[in-house]
C-alpha cells in the first residue's frame, strides 16, 4: 500500500474551496500617510455619509520611551496620551484630517490617560464610537476599558457615556508586587487584564461588541501571544453588555477585523495564537470556522463598510485602511483585496500569464 505521511493525511482533511481566499495589497494615502513626531494608528472602519468617506483613528503626538523612566507621565507605548481624531475624503485615498472627536477626560474620570484604538457605528441615524481607555498611571498590571461616545453626525459633537462599557473580568491573581503581567498564581479568564480593539455592529436585532482580551499570566504558545476575541451583546446601542458564555470565541487573532456576510459574522484573524493569519465565519456572530489560510494580512484593519457585504464573502474586507507601525512614526495606509490569481485558476488561464502581465505593466 502507498506510504502516507501525517502531513498527506492532514491535507486530505483540508477540503474547502477558494472562496474565502484572497491576498492584499498595500498603497499609499495622502493626509494621513508618515509625519516625523506623529503616530497615527488603529482606523476605525472606513463610512461612507452622503458622498464623504470618513475615518477614526488613534492620534498621539511625541516619542515613546517604554516603562523604565521613572517618570509615572512619561509616555510608554505610542497609543499612549493619545485622542481619537478623524479624517475625511471624497475617495478613501484622499484624506483630510479634521481634528479630534474625542479627547481625554479631566484628571481623576475613567479616560484621562489615553483614548484610542477606535471603532465606528453607523446606525438608526447615530454615531457610535467605541475604543479603549486608560486611566491613571500606565503600568503593565492596569486593567484597560472599552467606552462610547455617541453623536448625531460625523463630525461631533461626540456625548462619552458616563462609565465605560465594558471591563476586563479582573479575575485570577497576581504573583507578587512588581509590575510584571507575565507572573501570576492563576490566571483567571482570557480577559482578566485587558479588554481591547473594541468593534460594534448591529446584528440579529442586537448590539454585538466584539474585542481582544488579553489574560494575567499570559504566555507565549506555538502560534505566538495567547490573545483571543470575546463578544459582548446589549439589546440598546449604549448597554449593558453582556459578555457571551461562549467567550471566547476564537483562540487567536489580535486585533478585531470582521464583517457582515449572509446573516453571519466573517472575520480575519492576525498576528498572535495558532490560527493566525485565517479568515473565518460564524453562521450565528459566536461560532467561527476556519475558511481560509491567508498571507500578508493587514494590521489593525479597518475595511469600508459597504452595504454590498452579501455579494461575496470578501466584499466586505475589499478595501480599507489599516495602519504601518514598522516604523518609527506610525502610520496609515490602505489595503486592498486581490483575489486575481484565484480568478485565474476558476477560470483555467495560467496564473503565469497574469504575473507576466503584471511584471510587464512594471517595468
Ligand atoms: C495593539 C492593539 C491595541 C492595544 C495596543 C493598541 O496591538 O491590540 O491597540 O491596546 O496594541
């Protein structure tokens, strides 16, 4: 009998199509794009209001210098002592920054460390904002929030809610006093420390706020840092929330990044834990499949969101903008979709004849 490897074995199990498959592709923007002394970071998913794109994102001015100072203001991480500002554009290329939407709180409320990481709500003629805020002192050990803002247009004025929204379980326990998040005597739930990426949609008649959660004690695994997505659903845009009892719902991913297709949830999965870099689909917003191994993701993606989801099952991830933090000033770029090699083989043309053309239109 013919010897099989585990390897043939496993690809055999392997059976799903192209469908979910694409690779993405990285250009330039203008007004939002590299400025010396800048980070602008995390968009929010990309709206579309009348005939105006418009955008979110973490802004923050100034270097970050890590936890090692000694000075309890110094600025750690670049999304820290930042605000939420926004950008509009006539083609989601053009950007014009028009200034912040939400900005710190007074000393001593729930935000008056740093407001970021936003994401976008659009519905029943409101605004929702939703993104993540630190109060007080930055430290390894803080416990990190998701709050709301609401509006009646694009531009503000933008109305926080007097608490934040959600919180990180709190549970597990911490192994001695210093500052460090890796020791612990048990690490209590995937969210016990930090709730982040915070995305709402309106689905099923409810108000689904997906986020990453990251643990006390986390650890390192073979498909890198344990951070996972939990939900959290509320009959009313503004709360309560609850989370699901199924949390989480996926074992990787970093930041969130998913859309609506055909009466479920999709979504794409990077970065961190052994099922990175696939995208995935639930039927029910809670129960995600793997349907495709991607390369090249995006990063803290946040895709337009089209009324055409349904037409395919990346309409809805076509094109966007995520964010370059590779370099010494973060910045924004968009990404798109390229599902052409994959077009190619459905349609038996040689995938060598579009790489040549591609070559040939480059040089
Ligand atoms: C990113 C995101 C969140 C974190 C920080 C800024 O990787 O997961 O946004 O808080 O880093």
């Amino acid at each position: 009998m013919k010897k099989e490897s585990a390897a043939t074995i496993r690809a055999k199990q392997y059976t799903k199509n192209s469908d979910w498959f694409c690779d993405f592709r990285y250009s330039p923007v203008t007004g939002l794009a590299y400025e010396e002394g800048v980070h602008r970071r995390d968009p929010s998913a990309v709206i579309l209001v009348g005939d105006t794109y418009y955008v979110w994102y973490t802004k923050s001015v100034g270097e970050a210098h890590g936890f090692s100072t000694g000075d309890p203001d110094a600025k750690v991480f670049p999304w820290d002592h930042s605000e939420v500002w926004y950008a509009s554009s006539p083609d989601g290329v053009n950007w014009t920054e028009q200034g912040l939407a939400v900005g710190r709180g007074p000393k001593g409320s729930y935000d008056d460390r740093s407001v970021f990481t936003p994401e976008i709500l659009h519905h029943d003629g409101k605004f929702y904002l939703v993104y993540q805020v630190i109060e007080g002192q930055y430290l390894l050990r803080k416990y990190e929030n998701i709050a709301m803002a609401v509006a009646e247009a694009p531009q503000g004025p933008w109305r926080k809610l007097d608490e934040p929204i959600l919180r990180p379980a709190m549970n597990g326990e911490w192994y001695g006093d210093d500052d460090n998040r890796l020791t612990v005597k048990h690490k209590g739930d995937f969210d016990s420390l930090k709730v982040h990426d915070p995305v709402l949609f309106y689905y099923n008649n409810q108000f689904y706020l997906y986020y990453k959660g990251e643990q006390k004690g986390e650890e390192m695994t073979f498909g890198g840092r344990t951070t996972k997505w939990g939900v959290a659903i509320a009959d009313h845009p503004e709360g309560p929330y609850v989370k699901s009892e199924y949390n989480p719902v996926t074992n990787s991913g970093h930041e969130t990044l998913l859309w609506h297709y055909r009466g479920g949830m999709a979504g794409l999965l990077s970065t961190d834990g052994p099922e990175k870099n696939t995208i995935q689909y639930s039927h029910d917003g809670i129960n995600f499949e793997i349907e495709a191994v991607i390369k090249n993701p995006p990063e803290a993606a946040g895709p337009f969101r089209t009324p055409d989801h349904d037409r395919s099952p990346l309409e809805g991830i076509r094109w966007g903008l995520c964010h370059n933090v590779h370099s010494k000033w973060n910045y924004i770029m968009k990404f798109s979709i390229d599902e052409e090699f994959k077009h190619c083989y459905a349609n038996k043309v040689n995938p060598e004849v579009l790489w040549l053309g591609k070559k040939a239109r480059k040089d």
